[in-house]
C-alpha cells in the first residue's frame, strides 16, 4: 500500500500487523494472530476516523493517489465489445485521451476518457494524462459520432488540466478545448461524465459539460489545481492548503453549488483500498444516470443541457 502523508500513522500500525505476521510465517508454531488482529481493528477504526473528516487538500491528495483505478481500469471491467478509435484526423492520436465504441449492459455506448498511466512508461506515453489539442478533437470527433449514429457518450475525467507545453498551443490548444466543449452542448444523444480522480481546468470541462455530473467521493474538480492557485494569489506554491479551502473543489461543496449532480460513494479509505467496489458503485450511478435520460429526444437534452450550465451558480448560490 502506499501510504499518503497523512495516513502515517496508520501505516504504522498495518506495518507491525504485518511484521508479527511475517514472523509467524518464518517461526513454525508461533501464534500472533490475537496480537495481530487487534492491531487489524485499531487499524481500521484509526481509517475511518482519518476519512470522516478529510480536508480539501488531503481529498486532492487522494484523488491523486497512484493506485486509485484509472479509465483503462472502468473500460475494462464495465463495458464488453471496447473498440478503441483513434486519432483526429488532423494531426496524430493523443494517448492521453482514449475513446471508442463499446457496450454497457448490452447497450451500444460511446466511452471517452483520459489516462494517466499507471507506471512511469505509461506515464510518460499518456503526457501524466494531460491532454494535447489533438486529445481534444479526437473526443469531439468521437462525440460527434456518437451523435450520427444516436449512442450515449460517457465521459470518464481524470486529468490536472490540459498540456501547456509550447507545441501544443501552436496547434491551438485553447481552440481545441472549446471545440470539444461546444460539441458537449450540440449532441443530440445523453451525454454522462464522472469525475474519476482530478478534473482540472477547461481539460476537464471540455470532457464533462453533460447531461448529467457525477464525481466520486474524493475526486476533485476545480478551475486550477490548488498549487496553481495559490502560486498566483500568494506568489507561493506552499499555500496549497489554503488554497484547496478557497476553491470549493470537493464533491460535497460542488453538489451543494449544483455543479455537479451525484456523488458516487467510496470505500473507506479510498477507491485505492478497494477498486472493485468502486468500479462497481461508478457502474451503477452509470446505469441510473442513462436510465433517468433514456427516451428524452435530442432537442430536449440539447435544451436541458444548455439551460443546465446557463443556470449554475445562480442555483447554488440561493441553496
């Protein structure tokens, strides 16, 4: 397990569990199962008691976390018949961004998401999961798609905010992200996105400006990341806690503003303790979520759409 800063405590008291039980393995006969289970217990009371009560940068910090499941790990467990489609048809494929034709419950869909990489050459082959402008026309192309043929579109979020690199703002990267955005609000079909880790900047909105918003539990979704901020407001990258408080950038204050719709439930300690549960509660907000959308026709999720983000902010500032 890796442990986060402030699960430092609790990684001591899992270490000992499993040092006494290391030892019984190599000293036949000796019994420390009583001694280890107590420890097991006060492990998991210590757990929930340090998850009750998360600040908004140690969420970002699990929403960071390296073992949490990543899109790869919900294409692969949620959807049958994944057919990956790439590129953009201008430029090149963005690894950052996969995305294609798959079925959910036997239901045609078209799935979109971004991919950190789970070791250092996925990583560095999927840019940490920060998209370039290629990313982005690649998802609006697949979106507009979707659109042609009448198959919902889900979008799985997971990135610090799009590249900023030199390259990719000389291929219009900013115009990329509003294109994407704009085809969010034109696709005449139901459109789902879940925040699955970080949901950084316009590199996320131009995934999530659905139909319907749901984030997991300790995800995050601001406008910048909390370094970033206060690098900006305090001239010190240091006051990212602050910061984290100032943005409002947790599920439950984003559900309060009605900016987002649901909040996915996470086992305690994280999605990292336990991915399959996870991955099965995204599975069933998925399954509600194009349940509640099923039969709308395209004007109306247009319009609901549209009327949707026109409206946010005046309703979470009178809740």
């Amino acid at each position: 397990m890796n442990y986060l800063e402030f699960e430092k405590p609790l990684a001591e008291i899992e270490g000992k569990a499993e040092e006494l039980r290391a030892m019984a393995r190599t000293n036949e006969g000796m019994d420390v199962e009583k001694e280890a289970s107590a420890l097991d217990r006060k492990a998991e009371a210590m757990l929930t008691e340090i998850y009750k009560g998360l600040t908004p940068w140690q969420k970002c910090q699990v929403a960071r976390h390296p073992e949490r499941p990543h899109c790869i790990d919900y294409v692969d467990a949620l959807f049958t018949e994944f057919t990956s489609l790439a590129g953009d048809r201008n430029f090149a494929d963005d690894l950052a961004v996969i995305g294609g034709l798959a079925r959910f419950d036997d239901q045609p869909v078209m799935v979109i998401g971004q991919e950190k990489g789970n070791d250092t050459k996925s990583r560095i082959e999927r840019n940490f999961g920060m998209a370039r402008p290629e990313g982005y026309r690649k998802a609006a192309r697949l979106m507009d798609l979707a659109h042609r043929f009448g198959i919902p579109v889900i979008t799985l979020v997971d990135t610090t905010g799009a590249y900023p690199g030199k390259g990719a703002e000389e291929r219009g990267q900013s115009e990329a992200i509003a294109r994407s955005t704009m085809k969010c609000l034109e696709v005449g079909v139901p459109l789902i996105s879940i925040i699955i880790g970080e949901g950084g900047s316009g590199g996320a909105v131009a995934l999530a400006t659905a139909n319907r918003v749901a984030m997991l539990e300790h995800s995050v979704y601001s406008v910048i990341s909390p370094e970033g901020c206060a690098s900006i407001l305090w001239k010190d990258a240091g006051k990212m806690r602050e910061a984290a408080e100032a943005l409002r950038l947790t599920a439950q204050d984003l559900l309060k503003l009605a900016v987002i719709d649901r909040v996915i439930p996470e086992p305690v300690g994280g999605a990292q303790r336990d991915r399959e549960a996870t991955i099965a509660a995204v599975g069933e907000a998925i399954r509600a979520m194009l349940k509640d959308l099923s039969g709308k026709k395209p004007d109306a999720l247009i319009k609901d759409r549209r009327k949707k983000y026109l409206d946010m902010g005046s309703k979470g500032l009178a809740a």
